[in-house]
C-alpha cells in the first residue's frame, strides 16, 4: 500500500516487510532500485517533477527518517514504522551471505568504500564485496562497466541526494545488477568514519538531533525540516477545505 506525503508515494512496510522485498528483488530477474527519502529528499522533490518521478518509480520508497513519519500523521496517514535506510541495508545482509549474492559498494570519498568492505566482512563473514568506487567520478558508462565487469547482484549507491537517485534510475539498468539501494552517508558510518546515533536516541526518533551534535555543519540543511513539518500541516489544511 502506498501513502502519499506531499507528492512522494511511500511505501507503508515495515522494516522486516521491505528486506523480505528487497531480497526478493536481489535474487529476481530484471532490476529494481529502492530509494530512502527523508524530509530534505522530499522538499527536492516537490520543486522537480522529473526527480519525483523517479523516486515514485522506485520498486520500494522506505519512509527515512521521523520527521517523513511526523509528516504522515499530520496529513492523517499512519506509516507502520521509520524504516532509515542503514537498517535496510543491514537487514539484507546475513541473507546476501547465505544465498552468495555480490555486493559492490559505491560512492563516498576515496577509500571510504574500501575500508567499509573491510568492516562489513569482519561483521558479516562470508559476504561477497565484488567491488568497490568512490562517488566522485566523471565517467558515468566506465562506473556502469566496472559493475557488470564484477558481475554485482546488489549496489550500495551513496552518492548523495539528488544525484544517487537519478544515477540509479539511468545507469541502474545497464549495469547487471538486480537491485541497488540509495543509502547517502551509508558508507561513512560502515567504514567507522562517522558514528551512528545509539540506539536510545533511535527510538526516541532523536538520531537527527545526534548528527547534529556531530556534524554541526548540518545545521542549514536541517533548519529547513520545521518547515517540511508546517508545509504538510498547510497542505492538509487545505485539503479539509
Ligand atoms: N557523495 C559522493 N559523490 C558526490 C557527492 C556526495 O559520493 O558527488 C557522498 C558523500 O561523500 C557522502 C554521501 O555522498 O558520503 C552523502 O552523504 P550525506 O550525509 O549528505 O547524505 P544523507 O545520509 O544525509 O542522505
């Protein structure tokens, strides 16, 4: 079932619901891509119609973040969880390694997927990291190459929002790959580069309260979120008019 939160269609799983589903798509034919918004990728997506095409194309559209949840309840729709994208990605894992599927993880600064590969085969023995690349590339067909080259199954795409989702949905399908997921920052809290919120502070939906106190430098992009709150209070304002 899909839940509309200004313009962008969610889907309404839980977490154990959506990695059932990924894996499914992992080990299906064809590809699929998952896209993670929270509030910032959704204020993106009310400007530019193109962009939320895409996201609303996606095979799944995990609800990231409280403040997406938050936004559901004020336009009278329940989502059944947050489901962050981080815990997606995790979730999938210990199957990957059962069922030999190839995973390469891309984007983040040079090295930054390297040393992720290291950390997540020491947490998941036996997982299959086909390949790596950092996301600042130039050459969009070369990166589509090396993919189908390493034969990858599943993608991490971490190149940021906008542009994780646009790449996934142009080069996704040329690349071999079954399914790939948009996961931002993923990448840096896999290689140990930046620290996850403790889970006290995820259940109280404080995570993005968290970062900020880590990576003050967030304060601009996040300053915008009261107001994501107030767009979805006026925007169901005017549907009860
Ligand atoms: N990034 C990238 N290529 C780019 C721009 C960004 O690989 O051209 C990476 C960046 O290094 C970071 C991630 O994309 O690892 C974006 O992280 P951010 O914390 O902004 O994403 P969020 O988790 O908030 O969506």
């Amino acid at each position: 079932m899909k839940i509309d939160i200004l313009g962008v269609q969610f889907d309404n799983v839980t977490l154990k619901e959506a990695v059932e589903e990924g894996l499914t798509f992992a080990g299906g034919e064809g590809f699929h891509y998952v896209v993670t918004p929270n509030p910032e990728i959704v204020n993106l997506a009310r400007q530019d119609a193109a962009y939320r095409e895409i996201l609303n194309k996606a095979s799944l559209v995990l609800p990231d973040g409280i403040g997406v949840v938050h936004a559901g309840k004020i336009l009278g729709t329940q989502l059944k969880e947050r489901v962050p994208g981080i815990d997606f990605a995790t979730g999938i894992l210990p199957q990957l390694v059962k069922e030999g599927r190839r995973l390469y993880l891309l984007g983040a600064k040079p090295g930054v997927a390297q040393k992720a590969a290291e950390q997540l085969k020491q947490q998941y023995p036996g997982l299959l990291i086909c390949g790596t690349g950092d996301g600042y590339f130039t050459d969009n067909e070369l990166v589509t190459e090396q993919l189908r080259e390493a034969n990858a199954d599943v993608v991490f795409v971490c190149l940021g929002a906008p542009k994780q989702e646009r790449w996934m949905a142009q080069y996704g399908p040329s690349s071999g790959a079954k399914l790939m997921v948009g996961l931002g920052g993923v990448l840096d809290v896999f290689s140990g580069e930046v620290k996850r919120a403790p889970e006290l502070w995820q259940k109280f939906g404080l995570e993005w309260f968290y970062r900020l106190l880590h990576q003050p430098a967030r304060i601009g992009r996040m300053a915008k979120l009261p107001l994501f709150l107030v767009t979805a209070w006026k925007a169901r304002q005017k549907e009860k008019v």
